[in-house]
C-alpha cells in the first residue's frame, strides 16, 4: 500500500528532527566537555595572580619604572587563581606589561641582537661581548620576551579553546531547539504553508 504525501512529509520531517536533535546534544556535550578540559589544565599549573595585576597597582608600577605608552589592562585577577581561560587571558595581559618595564618598553623584534659591555646592546656582531670561543653574545635581555611569548601563548589559548567551546554549546542548544521544534510540527501534522501563486489577468482586446 502506497503512503499518503501527508504521512511521508511526517516521516520525513521526524527524521530532520532526529538528525538535528542528534548533532545538538553532541555539539552541546562536546563544548562541556571542552570548557571543562579548559578548566581543568589550567587548575594544574596552580597560578596565581600577583598583588600587582590590579590597573591601579600596575599603573603606580608602570610609573615607578619610567616606560611610557603602555595599555593598562582594565581586568583584576590579584590573589585569584587562574582556573578559567578569561583570567588566563586577563593574567597574560599583565605579563606583557611587566614584560615591557623590564625591557624599557621595547618588545623581542625592537632590542638589539647583541650583548655589549654598557648593557645597551648592538646590531652590530663586531661591537658586541664575546664568549671564550670569540662568538658574539646574544642580548640577554631578549629571553624575557622568550619567556613571556611562550607563557602568554599557552594562556591566550586558554581563552579561544574556552570561546569555542562555549561557541560549540551555543550551536548545539539552537540545532537542539529547532530539531525539537521541528518534531513537534511532525508529530501534529502539521505543514507550512503553500506558496500563493499570483495570477496575472490577461488583457482584454477589443473586439474589432
């Protein structure tokens, strides 16, 4: 016995919900899953942040050291730990600025490539400190932007692993709210609407 249109369209709209309910609640799952993970490391590394990362502490520090024309980070995780990608974020942000008082304000590319004697440093391979071996010395100023690049990239990554995850629960709600929607339409019976077909009236011609 052939089904009726009606009952296919039914059949048919239950298994688009099904589909949708489906890829919803794994998507939702999976952006827990991915928050929790997020958490979880970072609770590990037991940070903490320091007295100063709060922007009035900072600012008094930023002005004690002298450099100018540095951002303020406008969050506080002082005393927090650092257990969600947010405060991971707010605390690299606090690593920048300290990373450039101790460097006069200027980041890995903008210091010298070498070490000399007044601890200024040089571009030039000829007027920099020696080891024994008479090879140039490398700036040691620089490995404070190493560290810091290193550190604050783990943490910045924190946070987008933390965004997407609540990106991924946010998709996984909306594909879970129309799949149910979609059901429930399937279950009453229901269809959308037929397309109104506008008819265009023919002219009339006179008759000759």
């Amino acid at each position: 016995m052939q089904k009726s249109p009606s009952r296919a369209r039914r059949i048919a709209g239950l298994a688009a919900a099904a589909v949708l309910i489906i890829f919803g609640v794994t998507a939702a799952v999976q952006g827990i899953n991915g928050g929790s993970l997020v958490q979880d490391k970072l609770k590990q590394e037991a940070i903490v942040g320091t007295p100063t990362m709060t922007p009035a502490a900072i600012s008094e520090k930023i002005k004690k050291s002298g450099v100018s024309g540095l951002d303020v980070p406008s969050c506080s995780v002082a005393g927090k730990p650092i257990d969600n990608g947010t405060d991971a974020r707010c605390f690299a942000e606090y690593m920048r600025v300290d990373a450039l008082m101790a460097t006069g304000g200027k980041t890995y590319a903008q210091m010298p490539r070498f070490a000399t004697k007044d601890g200024k440093g040089t571009h030039v391979e000829a007027q920099a400190l020696t080891y024994p071996n008479g090879r140039a010395m490398d700036n040691p100023a620089r490995n404070v932007w190493v560290t810091q690049t290193a550190l604050s990239n783990a943490l910045n990554t924190s946070y987008m692993a933390q965004q997407v995850s609540l990106f991924g629960l946010a998709v996984g709600a909306a594909f879970l709210l129309v799949g149910l929607a979609l059901a429930a339409f399937a279950l009453a019976g229901l269809k959308l609407p037929a397309r109104n077909t506008v008819r265009t009236r023919q002219p009339e011609h006179a008759m000759s």
